[in-house]
C-alpha cells in the first residue's frame, strides 16, 4: 500500500495493524495509534494516556518556567487570602454568609476576617441610621422619586390615611413611623421586602388603634395615646415576624375629618370650643363664689362660737363672783355690807357731775340749781 493511501490519525502519526501472537492468532484486528503522548488503542486506558502525557509536558517544560508558575500561584493565593479581611464601623453589624448560608453575625466594631468569595461574603448593615416612612402623605423628596401621576398617588394617599373611629366616622390621618435595625441577620434573612413590611404593620396597627377610639377624642385630646398604643402594637407585631426591626417613634402629622365634611366638622368644633369656654368660665365664677361663701359662712360660725363662749364665760364669772360675795356676807356681814355700799356709792357717783364744797371755806357759795338743763334731759 502506497504512503497516499495511508491514512493519518489526529495527532498526525499513521496507524499500523498490530503484530500477530505468536501462536498465529491475531488480535482481532484491534487498531494502534501512534500520539505524541505515546502509543494507544481505541480502547486503551485513559489514565494511562494521561499519566504519559504529563511526564511528557513535565519534561518539555524547562525548570525556572516551573518555579515561576509555582511563585505566581502562591501571589495569587495570598492576594485572595488577603481580600478576605473586612472592617466594621461602629454604627454597622457585619452578618458572614458561608455559602450563601448566614453563619455568624459581628456586632463589635473593628477588623474581622472571613474566607474570600466564594466560600463566605459580609454584607455590612447601618444599625444606627433612623429610618423613616411616610403614610398618608409624601414629601417633595419622596413624591418625586414616584412615578405615578397625580390621581393615582391622590387614591393611594386616600387609601392609606382614611380609616374608621370607633364611633363610626371616617377619619384622615397622616403619620410617620421612625425606625431602626437591632438584629442584622434577621433583618435580611426573616422578612422580604422590610420597608413595605413595615408599612403594612404600621397601617394596620394605626386602623386597629382608630377602630377603638372615637373620632372627637382622636381629634383632641388623645393624639398622644393613639401613638404611644400604635407603636406598641407595631413592636409587638414585629417582634412576632422575628424581623430585627426596633420601631422608635409614631408620630401623627394631621389628623382631620375627610375633606367633603371639614366645613361642618369646623362648625362643630367651635360649637364644642365655644361650649367648654362657658363651662370654664362657670367653672372660674363657681370656685370664685363658693370659696367665698364658705369662709364667709366659717367666719361667722366662728364669732357665734366666740360670742356664745363670751357669754357663758361671762356668766360663770358672773356666778362665781356673786357666790365669792354671799360667802363673804355670811361670814362678816357688817364688813361685807359696808363694802358693798360703798361699792354701790362708787359706781354711782363716778358717772356724775360733783361739787364738793368745804364747810369752813364754802360759806359764801351761792347754792345753783340749773333747771333749764334738767328741762332738756326730760325731753
């Protein structure tokens, strides 16, 4: 057979039958082939073929080609060992994913190290930062990013701020819910879609809250229980999705009666402020007037107390001195009667008018009677 009609494999080397045994049998015209790794058949080990090609490629390569790969394997790895350290700031918790799966969370600030990519990754998280949602309404920022026209976002804004009292009235409420991340891991692995998670609770709880109070008092006076009682129904429902979500603050923006009845609500309100103004003022003149009464009232059962005390004590007096005379009288009454009249004589002519003339120096002393001075008394 001519060398045109030679037929050459892959590796460019031509086939050749195989030698017969020596006992004449052949091979059962099994094909060889010549490869520049070595000599195989079409069913001849794989390994073997393997094995002979890396001493031939071992042995083709020169030695400073080898040690230079070695030393760029080596740079290589360490530079890959090196991107796996990472650094924690102290507002941020590092949660270290180990295929995917969250195996440690890192709450410290400072340098930590994890396996590099693909074995472990960090995914670094602001637990400090107060987050902020709006409902109800949006801000300039806030409606801006939106792509809804006007009607569309005017109908969510109604659908989230509009409720019922308990009382049957509906109420237009806008608020705000502060929040924060105290668990890392179970903010990102627990709940799907956190923010719109929270604004779910937030609608509800505050719906639940309005659905037990009446529309005057959500209007007035207890703004500040409808929050402090929103904020712990949200808490407790997050705590309950296991979500890492600490709620901080609910605060109510406005709350007001639907647009289409503000008008009468407003007439109503100054009807009840007109109605609690008289009442106060009643109020004012009542604790005026009866304090007033009362101590007036004291003042004078107090001097009808003293007065009666005056007499009694007066009395006694009166008593007690009359029976110290008759003692007296019975035990000298000579001595006690003389004093008595001159007791007597004492009262009587202090309150008149006397002229006490001597016998010896008032013997020229004309004796006056003034008639016309008694005359006028007897008028």
């Amino acid at each position: 057979m001519s060398n045109k009609d030679d037929k050459k494999n892959p590796w460019g080397s031509k086939k050749k039958q195989s030698p017969k045994k020596k006992n004449g049998n052949d091979n059962g015209g099994e094909q060889w082939a010549e490869t520049p790794f070595g000599r195989h058949g079409d069913d001849g080990d794989m390994d073997e073929v393997l094995r002979q090609a890396q001493e031939r490629l071992h042995n083709m390569m020169p030695e400073h080609r080898k040690s230079g790969i070695v030393v760029l394997l080596v740079v290589l790895i360490a530079v890959w060992l090196l991107t796996g350290f990472y650094r924690v700031l102290p507002e941020e918790h590092a949660v270290v994913l180990t295929f995917g799966e969250m195996t440690k969370t890192v709450d410290k600030p400072g340098l930590g190290y994890a396996v590099p990519w693909p074995v472990q990754t960090v995914q670094k998280v602001n637990v400090t930062f107060e987050r902020r949602i709006e409902i109800g309404f949006r801000s300039e920022r806030a409606s801006s990013s939106r792509s809804f026209g006007r009607m569309e976002t005017e109908a969510l804004l109604l659908n989230e701020s509009q409720m019922v009292t308990g009382d049957e009235n509906i109420i237009d409420i806008d608020f705000v819910v502060l929040w924060r991340i105290s668990d890392a891991g179970k903010y990102l692995f627990e709940i799907r879609d956190p923010e719109n998670t929270i604004k779910k609770v937030a609608e509800s709880a505050m719906r639940e809250v309005v659905g037990r109070t009446e529309i005057q008092k959500a209007l007035t006076e207890e703004r500040g229980q409808i929050e402090a009682k929103t904020r712990g129904l949200m808490q407790a429902m997050m705590d309950e999705y296991q979500s890492g979500i600490l709620i901080n603050e609910v605060q109510l923006q406005q709350v007001n009666p639907p647009q289409a009845v503000v008008a009468a609500f407003d007439d109503v309100l100054r009807a009840r402020a007109d109605k609690d103004r008289l009442r106060n003022e009643a109020e004012a003149y009542r604790n005026k007037v009866i304090p007033e009464a009362r101590g007036e009232s004291e003042r004078l059962l107090q001097q009808a107390e003293a007065y009666k005390q005056e007499v009694i004590n007066g009395a006694k007096g009166d008593a007690e001195r009359f029976i110290s005379v008759y003692n007296a009288y019975v035990k000298a009454k000579d001595v006690t009667t003389q004093r008595m009249y001159l007791e007597t004589m004492q009262e009587v002519m202090k309150n008149s008018k006397k002229v006490i003339i001597d016998g010896e120096n008032g013997a020229g002393v004309l004796p006056y009677l003034p008639l016309d001075q008694l005359k006028d008394r007897k008028r």
